[in-house]
C-alpha cells in the first residue's frame, strides 16, 4: 500500500539520496534546493511511503507560463492559491521500487491536487527514453524544450486538468 503525503524537512536525507539514485549529478536537485521547495511549495512537494519507509517524491511549483524554464531549479516562490501551470521538477522512485505503481501515484496525487487549486495544466519535461511513460499517463509531447538542464535533452510534457 502506497501512502502519499507532504514532504517535512526531516525527510531531506532520503530525499537527496532517492535523487541521486535517478538523475546525474548535473541534474540532480541539491539538498539547498530541494530545502527550499520544502519550505516554499509545501503544497506542491510530496512523498510516497511504503510500510513507512520513503520510496518517492514529486515537487514542483505552480507557474504561470505553460512550459518550465531552467530558472525555476534555483529560484522558487510560493505557490498561487488557484489557477496557474503546476510544474513538476522532479519524479523520482527508489530503485528497489520502481515498477510497482508508485510514479503513476505520486503524479495521480499531484493531478488531484491541481485539479483542487484549479491549475490550468500539469508541466513538466523528462527525457525521450520517459515519452511514452508520461503518454501513458495522458501527458502530451509539445517537442524539445528550450531547457539546457544537466546539458541534456529535455522535451516539454504537459496535461490539461481542468
């Protein structure tokens, strides 16, 4: 069973450690950024538990043009109350639990919740070998982003929600 919740700053090394299992370091969010998110976008900032124990973690916060820009990994402001583009900077799953569900919870829980604060789309930008995983969770591919992020590829995702 999948338990879903806000992150807490106590939770920061096994985030960073999660993190670091799934991006490069060049993409990696550090421990400065994803503090900030913690304490700025609580409510767009969320973990996956199994048997308590942190397995994944979705952040981002809510912007108001429709694709993300490499700004937002080092500047964050507070989330909007309503309406905006709720982005999402990172989506990553402990190794020994991916597979099982837990990517496609965290992103339903992160939609229920933009849905609730009445966000106009869901952003985000993965890598091309991740196209069809977000395809499949209703996402559409809007091509290469404008992002140099880590020096790789990146194509821009997004969902309408509401």
């Amino acid at each position: 069973m999948i338990k879903i919740r806000n992150a807490e700053i106590g939770d920061l090394p096994v985030l960073a450690a999660i993190e670091q299992h799934c991006f490069s370091k060049e993409e990696a969010a550090t421990n400065e950024a994803f503090e900030k998110r913690i304490l700025r976008i609580p409510d767009s900032f969320f973990v996956a538990e199994v048997k308590g124990e942190i397995v994944g973690l979705i952040n981002g916060p809510v912007i108001k043009a429709a694709f993300i820009s490499d700004d937002l990994f080092s500047e964050i402001k507070e989330n909007p109350a309503s309406g905006g583009h709720q982005t999402i900077l990172g989506l990553a799953v402990s190794p020994h639990f991916q597979k099982r569900g837990v990517a496609t919870a965290l992103l339903g829980h992160l939609e229920k919740e933009a849905r609730a604060n009445k966000r106009e789309t869901i952003t985000l930008t993965c890598k091309a070998n991740l196209i069809g995983f977000y395809e499949g969770q209703g996402y559409l591919n809007s091509g290469v982003s404008n992002s140099e992020h880590g020096g790789v590829t990146w194509y821009n995702m997004s969902k309408k929600i509401n």
